[in-house]
C-alpha cells in the first residue's frame, strides 16, 4: 500500500493557528437592571413577549416589541477599543416591565427606547460603571387598564377593566382589547389560545366582516370580555378542562390616534392564574 503524504504551504500552517488564538480583552465588566415605570401610577408598565430570534447563536433582526435600542458612545478607558461606527444593540424588556443584562462593558451609552407600548424616551451619555448598576424609566404608557378583575363566573372566564388613555391629547382612541389566555406565563398577544372567541375581543372577525364593539376609555367605566372554555374554537387551550390545570390570563388594550402609536402595540393588566 502507497503512503500518500499531503504537503501545505508554510504560510498557510501559520495562518490557522491564527484561528485558534484567544484575543486578549477581558470580558464584560458591568451589568444593568431596573424597571419601566408609569410616571402617573409608579408602578411597572407590563409588555409584550415576542422578540427576535437567535440561531445558532446569532441574531436576525430586530425585536418586534418590548426592547431597548442600545448605542456604545465610548468604551470605558479599561479597554482600548475604538468605536468606528454606531451599531445598535438590542436589550429585552421583560414581559413583567423590568429588565436586567449582566453582561455589558463599562463606558458611555445612548439607550432609545422607542418601539415600545409608551410614547419614546431616550437617555443619551448613561455612564455605565463598573459593577452593578441599576436604570429606571419613568415612562407614559399609551393607555392604562384600570381596576382589572378576571375571575370565573359560571361556566365563563370574564374580565372587567376600565381604560385610561396615557395622554389624551395623542393616543386617544381605543383601537381594539382582548382577553388573553395562555397555558404559562408569557401569555400576550403572540401567545393566545382563545384568539377566536368573538366574546374576548373588541374588534372581531363575523362572516368576514370586522365587527367592533366599543370601548369606554374614561378610566372609570367598567368594560366586559369574556372566554367560554366550552367553544370548540379554545380547545387547544382547555382541551383538558376540569383537571385542575392553571391558565394563565391577561387583559390587552391598544390605544391609537393623530399618528401616535401607528405599530399598534398594546398595554396590559398584570397576569392572573385560575385553575380550571
């Protein structure tokens, strides 16, 4: 048997090597955390669950709702890396209106926060230290659902809320509100089994027409969506009904008007579970 010997260039030899050498920065050396907070009600402002998608470790796109648009101005003197071009990171806002990213390297950011279910704020030079530091955002949300009750009456999950706009002068027409339910916690409008039930949405499909039964948004009168777990139409969400399993519940309101809010991202009641 021949022996075949396979002969390479020196140079390229060399070069691979390159691949497997480690770079010599440190890691990040800073993390991030703090809350999206209604400047009238003080407290969290609840969004969205759906964001963009990784694979295989890289990202594609852009989040659809509920994130940060992040610029690096200035990387601390730590690291003596120059910052040729703004290239916008994105940092997730969780579903609960709070977020936390503990892998950031000290410096000077713009953090716009525009695409989101409030009207836009953007922080500009946020010094981020070394270590542990913490952001708040005081925000006007595009409406508030007000006095949320979901609750089981009979043989129907029912939902009273009242609706508030955020600034009336803007966003001041109710565009549609559903009642959202999910077998977990991220339950929100891109995780909804009961979708079709014309009785947990204002605004819904009836012989190919859109029929819109109007809301009261003057944060006092109260408003009713229901969910029958009897429909054929929600039985992927209650095809076990009566085992005792938690269904997940949440009130969705999306506030539009004179160009505000033109993406149409909804506001929401905090998150209810109910055995069933």
């Amino acid at each position: 048997m021949k022996k075949i010997f396979l002969l390479l260039p020196l140079a390229l030899l060399v070069n691979s090597c390159v691949f497997f050498e480690m770079d010599n920065y440190d890691g990040p050396n800073a993390s991030i955390s703090g809350r999206i907070i209604d400047s009238k009600t003080k407290e969290n402002v609840p969004t969205e669950c759906k964001f963009g998608n990784f694979f295989g470790g890289a990202y594609f796109g852009s989040p659809t709702t509920g994130y940060f648009s992040v610029f690096e101005k200035g990387r601390s003197e730590v690291y003596d890396i120059p910052i040729d071009y703004e290239k916008a990171q994105y940092w997730h806002i969780k579903y609960d209106g709070t977020y936390v990213n503990t892998k950031v390297f000290s410096g000077t950011y713009r953090i716009a926060a525009t695409a989101d279910n409030f009207y836009p704020v953007t922080k500009d030079d946020v010094k981020i230290n070394k270590g542990e530091n913490t952001l708040d955002w005081e925000v006007v949300p595009y409406c508030r659902v007000v006095n949320p009750k979901i609750e089981l009456v009979g043989d129907k999950f029912v939902a009273t809320f009242a609706v508030e706009f955020g600034d009336p002068t803007k966003a001041n027409t109710v565009y549609d509100a559903k009642l959202l339910c999910y077998p977990d916690a991220f339950v929100g409008m891109y995780c909804n089994y009961c979708n079709m039930d014309q009785g947990a949405s204002s605004r819904s499909l009836v012989d190919n027409k859109v029929v819109v039964t109007p809301i009261v948004a003057d944060g006092k009168t109260l408003n009713t969506l229901t969910i029958d777990p009897k429909n054929s139409l929600n039985q992927a969400e209650f095809k076990y009904a009566g085992k005792g399993k938690e269904h997940f519940f949440r009130i969705a309101v999306c506030a539009q008007g004179n160009g505000a809010n033109a993406s149409r991202y909804y506001n929401y009641s905090p998150t209810v579970v109910i055995k069933y």
